[in-house]
C-alpha cells in the first residue's frame, strides 16, 4: 500500500472541488444588512428623473 497522505495533500484533496466549482455567494447588497430607517426612502424622498427637453441639431449658419 502506498504511504498515508500528508495534511496539505489531504486538504488539497477536498478543497478540488471547490476550485473547479466555486459556489456563488447569496449575500444580500450590503444596504440590506445596514438600518432601515437610513437605507428606506419614502415615495416623497425620491429622486425624480429629469427628462431633458430635445434640441435641434446644431446647424452651421456660417455657410448659409
């Protein structure tokens, strides 16, 4: 029979799977882990969107 395995060659063998696999983590954003009353915004706090007004594109007058 051959000779026992040292630790690190033990180690290494349990640990192939998780290098060949690593499993995604499932943590949440880091907001979610903080105090809700800093991280809720209430339908009044936020931000709204600012819609741009279209332009007219940009015409050389020099050559009219």
């Amino acid at each position: 029979m051959s000779a026992p395995m040292s630790p690190e060659e033990y180690l290494a063998v349990l640990l192939a799977p998780a290098r060949r696999a690593p499993e995604p983590s499932r943590a949440l954003p880091a907001a979610a882990y903080r105090d809700p009353a800093q991280s809720v915004q209430m339908a009044a706090e936020k931000v709204k969107p600012v819609r741009k007004k279209p332009r007219p594109p940009k015409v050389n007058k020099k050559w009219r």
